[in-house]
C-alpha cells in the first residue's frame, strides 16, 4: 500500500500494488502527472512529455541551445511531494556534478585559447594568373616573393609574397589552379589592407603600371587619416593606409558580417583574439570591428564590417580563408566546438607533408584554418 500526500483538500489516496510490484517497481513510475486548476490538482494518466532523466544535462551547450527548465521539468513530471526524497535530491546532486564537470572543462578550454600562442600566418585567395599577379605585387606594392611550389598531380601552383620572413610576417598565399582565370570574389570579402608611407606615392606608382585605382587618395570619412583604394589583376580590392613605418605592413584583411556582436563573441571566445577597437557610423550605416592578437600597429587583424538590415553575403569563389599558428591543433578544435564553431576538417595531420592543420567555418561561413606552430617552422626550413 502507498500513502499519497494530502492534495488540495488534506485528504490521501491509497494505492494498493501487488507484492510483486511491491518488490520491482518503484512508486515513482506509476504516479501520474498532476495537472493544476484554480483550486484543485487533478491527476491525469497522460505520459510525461519530460524523459524521467530529462534533470541531467550531459553537456552544456553555447547559447544558441534552449533547454527546458528544471522548475517545468519537475512540475510536469508531478507533484514534487510524491518523489521519494532520496531519489529527488539524488537527481539534482548528480545533475549538478555533471553540469559543474562540463563547466569546468568548457572554462579550461577558453583559458587555454587565451594562453596559446597564435599569430595570423597567411591569407590564402585564388588567382587566374600567378606570374601577373606576383608582378603587381612586388612592382606597385613592394611586395617580396618568399616561396613558391608547384603540385602537378593536384593541377594547382603556390605563392607566398609579403614584407618579410613568413616566420615573423604575415603574407599573402595565392593559389592558381590550372586552367581556371577568372574567379567570382563576391560581395562578402571587402579587400586587404596595406600600409605604406606615402599613399599618393603608390598610387602614381600603381596608375603608372596600369593598375586600377577605385579611390584616390584622400581623409578617411569622417577622420583625417589619409587612405585610398585600388585593385589588382584579378579584382581584388586593396586599401592603402598612410601609416608611419610598422613592422607589419600588410595589416588587415576585412570581411563583411551579419551579426557584428555575434562575430566578435565568436573571435574572442573561438580563437582568442582581443577587440581592439570598434566604430558605428550611422550618417554611412555601417559599424567595423578590429580583432587580433595583439596591437593593431605591430600585428595583423582581421575587420569586421557589419552594413544595417544585411544578414547574408555572396562569398564567391576567390576568397578562401586565414591561415593561424597555434601550438595544438586538437585543443583548437574542441574550443571551437564549446564555442559553437562548425569544424570542416577535424585536427590531424596533412597527408604528404605532416603539418598537423584543422580547419573551422565562423557564424556567416568564413573560413580558418588551424596550423601547428612547429610543423609550421619545419616547411619553411
């Protein structure tokens, strides 16, 4: 026999079981579930739409995940009088332990981000033809050629240019597949930053070479910093900034977003990388974000533009992603994953050559890839 508790009017209700079902059966499986009025419980023999372990939660997910309640889980699986406290109070303590476990792992995995040792190695684009574009570079940019590699059994050619050593320098990758001249850029990519000296200099320099200049040179809207803006061979789009000498010349790489808070949180937590600084401008309706790791004039950063009421960008096929030292590529991938990032290509090493690499796509679908820092060093020897 089980004794309910007293409901609404002090009076109990017995259940008489079997000794069978005595024995086997918890009381706790064959309560129904109350339903409230305003003034009294009625017991109805629908199923819970709550499993009975519905209180644990074996992972803790980001934000975006919605789980329900546990005050609603519990009202709807009954009155909480008619749970056996051990059973109720065991529930919550092991739910609890779980939840703290995954909290505490999910915290080491951020702190590990913020400690690990990254840097922006290489922007990588397609090209329809290297040696043009290698000319333009190094002639109106002054750009230097560091290495070049050519894969004939995978049809394609590499080259890296920058303005110093790929070990300490952040550069450009070009990629020319064989056959293929012309690429869609889209309109999600927004162009690379240089800083140069003199931007009406470069500019003469590039007019001269036939280059395409698409803003001469002048203030920056709004503000005094003199820019202008020009495009190479293959239509991508250059802003040169007039900046005193810096050790890290090519400085910026911009890519429009649809949520500029939602970009920056994934940047910060995701890869580590510190809001630098951030503008609205409404009289142009835009707002930019500068992200990286460490002071924009000595580092490299990525800027975030984000244009009132666009969601959705058209990323072409010219484009393709940011390459990131870091000193475990598996520990990246997991912290990613806490963040809410979706990993393309799970942490392991690169057939052929070993460098252990893993690769991400952001909230808007832009591209990173993880490099290990040590593989990375032993291809440029």
């Amino acid at each position: 026999m089980c004794v309910l508790p007293g409901l609404g009017g002090g009076r109990t209700i017995k259940l008489k079981l079997d000794k069978k079902r005595q024995r086997n059966t918890k009381v706790m499986a064959t309560l129904p579930i109350a339903s409230v009025s305003s003034s009294t419980m009625v017991f109805s023999m629908k199923t819970p739409p709550f499993p009975s372990n519905s209180l644990k939660h074996p992972y803790i997910r980001n934000s975006y995940n919605h789980l329900p309640s546990r005050r609603l889980a519990l009202f709807q699986l009954g009155s909480v009088s008619a749970i056996p406290q051990s059973e109720f109070f065991g529930s919550i303590v092991s739910g609890k332990s779980e939840n703290t476990a995954t909290a505490i792992k999910e915290q080491d995995a951020l702190n590990w981000v913020k400690n690990d040792n990254r840097r922006m190695l290489h922007v990588v684009y397609r090209v329809g033809d290297l040696e043009k574009t290698i000319k333009f570079y190094t002639e109106c940019l002054g750009m230097k050629l560091s290495r070049k590699r050519d894969i004939p059994e995978e049809q394609y050619s590499n080259a890296f240019l920058g303005y110093g050593p790929e070990d300490s320098h952040f550069a450009v990758e070009l990629t020319y597949n064989y056959g293929v001249d012309k690429y869609d850029i889209g309109n999600g990519f927004g162009h690379f930053g240089v800083a140069v000296n003199d931007v009406s200099k470069t500019v003469d320099l590039v007019k001269a070479k036939v280059g395409k200049v698409t803003r001469d040179p002048g203030p920056v809207k709004g503000g005094t910093k003199i820019i202008a803006f020009i495009e190479d061979p293959d239509g991508y789009t250059f802003e040169l900034l007039e900046r005193e000498p810096t050790p890290e010349p090519l400085c910026q790489v911009m890519l429009r977003v649809g949520d500029l808070d939602r970009s920056i949180n994934f940047y910060k937590k995701a890869f580590g990388m510190e809001l630098l600084r951030a503008k609205d401008n409404p009289e142009y309706k835009y707002t930019t974000a500068m992200m990286g790791f460490g002071p924009e004039d000595k580092n490299a950063v990525l800027e975030l533009t984000y244009n009132y009421g666009v969601t959705e960008y058209d990323k072409g096929n010219g484009y393709a992603q940011i390459a990131i030292g870091t000193d475990d590529v598996y520990k990246t991938a997991e912290a990613i994953k806490l963040c809410g990032g979706t990993i393309i290509l799970e942490p392991g090493p690169l057939p052929g050559i070993n460098t252990k690499i893993t690769a991400c796509l952001d909230p808007d679908g832009w591209k990173s890839v993880f490099v290990d820092n040590i593989d990375f060093l032993k291809e440029l020897e």
